[in-house]
C-alpha cells in the first residue's frame, strides 16, 4: 500500500519534521541488513489477479522472503507490501503504518484472514488510498475504519493484529492483494479507469516488472 495521498492526513506522518511527543510504536523494526529490495509487480501481471498460496512451511526461506519484503516496502516508500506484489505466489504481507492516532504500527501476517465485523463496527471512512503496484494513482474508496485480521507469524504461532483509521485500512488492502484483489477493483468502472489514467500518465520512483 502506497502512503496517504490526503492532504487531512498529512500531518499524521510527514517526513523531515520532529513529533511533537514521540510516537508510539506497536511491534519491532527489521533488521534491514538482512535483505534484499525487489522490483514491484503492477496491475496486469497475472501473480495479482489470482488468490496466493497457503504458507505451510514455516522455515527460512520464510523468513528470508519477510526480509526481502520489508526492504522491498521501504524501498518504495510504502507502508505495507503483499509477497505478490514482489512476484512471490504466497500468503503473507509487511506492514510499517500509522494510525490516525499516530501511533506506528510494524510486523507482518502469514495466511491472514478479515475477521467479519458486526454492523455496528461497520462505520465507513473514504479516504484516498493508494498502491505501489498501481503507481502514482489514488482514489477515493470507503472502507470500515476498524479491521481485524487473524493469522501466523513467521514461526507458526497464531496471531491476531486489528487496527483503526489508515492501519485498518492497510490491512484490509494488503490482505485483498492475497486473495486476487486491488483496491482499484472495488472501485466504480470510472473511477478504475481515471486511476489507471493515473497511472499510465505517472513515473513511478521505484523500480516495477514490466508486463509482458
């Protein structure tokens, strides 16, 4: 997932200006020495439009794809990252988001699912939203701002990570990314086409897989 594009939000997380107070961070930082950055898949390459692979084996190669994911995210200046999106047919994403509460959020799920929430959860928030295998385009999309996803860690053991605001909604996009779908297709068909214009007509800063 691409980092807001919404000027109401832009003090939640500009670069190059100090916290007033410093922000709380929920889980840990990766040790970025450990992996390598991949170019990003984009829309039309077939390893997005499909549902991904069940992690079941909980090794190194793992762990070596977790590390390779958040220096790929970072690499991007994203804020969260699906294995497909770097061309791996596998289910798990990275995340380093805030909150609108400011509080950051890092880790990653494996085999995440989106808990079902009661209607009375169900309020929308349609933000912009953005993604880095969809450059340069944003639209706005209305999304519940609370989710929980349920899942493993990269050892096995079951998690459960929830999140308000634009971390809900990271988590919500990154775990359609596992299941074949991006943001642009729950968008109207003319707005799908004006993001696409978007980003036929942007650059994007980051190095991408060219589609066949």
């Amino acid at each position: 997932m691409a980092e807001q594009h919404d000027h109401t939000h832009e003090h939640d997380h500009e670069h190059g200006e100090a916290p007033a107070a410093p922000l709380k961070v929920v889980g840990e930082e990766p040790d970025l020495s450990k992996g390598t950055a991949r170019p990003i898949t984009v829309v039309g390459n077939p390893v997005l439009h499909h549902e991904c692979k069940d992690v079941v084996a909980f090794d190194a190669g793992l762990s070596e794809l977790i590390d390779d994911m958040f220096v790929s995210m970072y690499a991007a200046e994203g804020v969260g990252l699906a294995a497909n999106q770097i061309g791996v047919d596998t289910k798990v994403f990275v995340y380093d988001c805030p909150d609108d509460e400011g509080v950051r959020h890092i880790g990653h799920v494996v085999n995440p699912v989106l808990e079902e929430l009661p209607a009375g959860r169900r309020v929308l928030d349609d933000s912009n939203e953005g993604c880095l295998s969809v450059p340069t385009a944003y639209a706005e999309l209305a999304r519940p701002d609370f989710a929980a996803v349920t899942g493993q860690d990269k050892d096995g053991n079951p998690i459960r990570v929830e999140g308000t605001g634009f971390f809900a909604r990271c988590l919500q996009h990154e775990t359609d990314h596992l299941y074949g779908q991006l943001y642009i297709d729950r968008l109207s068909k003319r707005d799908r086409k004006d993001a696409l214009k978007q980003m036929a007509e942007g650059t994007p800063k980051y190095a991408t897989v060219p589609n066949d």
